[in-house]
C-alpha cells in the first residue's frame, strides 16, 4: 500500500502581517488502473489504501459483479513498481465487461450517468429491492452518526483533506468506515469491504458520507441494497428523484439535532 500522507512546505498567512513556513500534510491522491483480465477498465484518482475494497465496491456498483463469487482474484500488476494498477480476474461464467462499459478517462466525483433517462435505465437493473426494506430509524439515532462518522476519521484528522463514508446498523452502531479523496471511492470502499465480507445486500443499514448526496453516491447505495443514505451536506435534484423511486430514504443536513428528509419520510419514526 502506497502513503496515504505527505508532508509539504506551506507560507502561511494572517490578516494581522504574520508570515511563516511551515510543513504541512496532505492527503496523498494518486491514479489507479483497473484492470479486467488484463484488459483495462478505468482509472480513478484515489487515496491509496483498501484498494481491493474500492474495486470490487466500483464493479458491483456497475453491475459486473454481484458477490464475493463472482471475483477469482485480485492483484497488483507485476509489470510496474507502483501499486497503481490492479488487475481482476472473474469467476468463470462471469461475464467480462463489454467495450462500451470501458472508461479510458480518469473518474472523478462529477462523472457517472445523470439525467432521468438514467433512472429509468436502472430501474430494470436493481439486483435488490430497497423499497421492501422495514427498517425503522428515530431522529436521535440518525442525529449522533455524524459525531461517530468524524471521530474515526483518522486521516483526516491529519490532513482536512478527505471524504468519509461510514456503515451503521438501525442502532447506530458503525460497521466500516473508509476515507478517501473521492466522496464516491469512500463508498465503493465500503460496499467493496461488504461484498468481500459476503454482506449483500445491505438490508437495514446506513450510509453516512461526509459531504454531498449525488445521484452517483445514491445509485451505488441502491446498487447494494442499502435502504437509507444520510449526508451532512445536501442532496441534488436527481439524487432525490432517484431515491424516491428506488423507495430508499434520503437525509441531507444532518447536522447537530436537525435534518432533512427528502426521501422515504415514513422509515423515520416520530
């Protein structure tokens, strides 16, 4: 596993005339290739560290893999001294992503499909039905995750510098957290680890991120069942739209005794 942090010089500045230098740390970012059967799939800029969690939580949220089964193995490529390539192998009688599924682009927080079209398409593609989900929260539980959320977050404790995503149980109790620069590898950390531990799908649980809820960030949570997606931050158009029909519950603002419901008001009791 490659550094997480780095340390770099900073002039830092006060309206008062203060001046010094001084090192500060950072979140180290840096690009990983995935691979399929050596063929490559994408790249995404990452925060090196639980990659094998990251790449199998991005393939089920595609939809190439469904479970722990369908991945033969995982590995570094031997052909590079960076642990920046990573190579899959599928199950037999697993289909290999097809050409039309390869992004030869780096992924960032903004890609990924977007528009009302893309809702439809996924309705006839949910390997799970969160809308059956009985899962019962009461505002007090929802309103201590942030807290929980923050005070693991070790690295960014270090740096300022990185998302969180984090699993919780309907009692509040946390699962896995995952830090990384990328709000959505945070949560294909998280899913990753599930579907590796043989979890999925994630009937009653939450997911908490750190910062936003985008329509990426909440089809990945449909795409493993989890049936409530809490954010401190707000919501988009489109994620709301999206977890209405999914029958998922979306909470933005979460933020000390107050919170929004956009989503799925009747699994918050009270």
């Amino acid at each position: 596993m490659g550094r997480i942090t780095v340390r770099r010089p900073v002039l830092r500045l006060s309206t008062s005339g203060a001046r010094g230098r001084r090192p500060d740390t950072l979140a180290v970012e840096e690009p990983l290739e995935i691979r399929v059967a050596g063929k490559p799939l994408t790249i995404t800029m990452r925060t090196p560290g639980d990659d094998f969690d990251l790449v199998a939580g991005f393939l089920a949220a595609e939809g190439v893999i469904a479970s722990a089964e369908d991945l033969a193995s995982m590995r570094y490529c031997a052909d590079t001294d960076e642990q920046n390539v990573l190579d899959v192998d599928l199950a037999a009688g697993v289909p290999a992503p097809d050409d039309s599924m390869t992004r030869a682009f780096a992924t960032t927080s903004a890609c990924g499909v977007c528009g009302k079209s893309s809702i439809e398409a996924l309705r006839s593609d949910r390997p799970y039905e969160v809308a059956a989900d009985p899962v019962r929260l009461t505002p007090d539980v929802l309103a201590a995750l942030p807290e929980r959320l923050r005070e693991r977050q070790r690295v960014f404790d270090r740096t300022g510098g990185l998302h969180a995503a984090g699993l919780f149980d309907a009692e509040g109790t946390l699962l896995a957290l995952r830090e990384d620069v990328g709000r959505h590898n945070a949560v294909d950390k998280v899913v990753g680890w599930a579907l590796r531990e043989g979890l999925l799908p994630l009937a009653g649980r939450v997911l908490m991120v750190s910062g936003r809820a985008s329509f990426e960030l909440t089809q990945k949570a449909m795409q493993a069942g989890i049936p409530v997606l809490a954010a401190v931050s707000a919501p988009s158009s489109l994620a709301v739209d999206l977890a209405a029909d999914a029958g998922m519950t979306l909470v933005g603002f979460l933020r000390g005794e107050t919170m929004n419901v956009y989503a799925g008001a009747e699994r918050i009791a009270g």
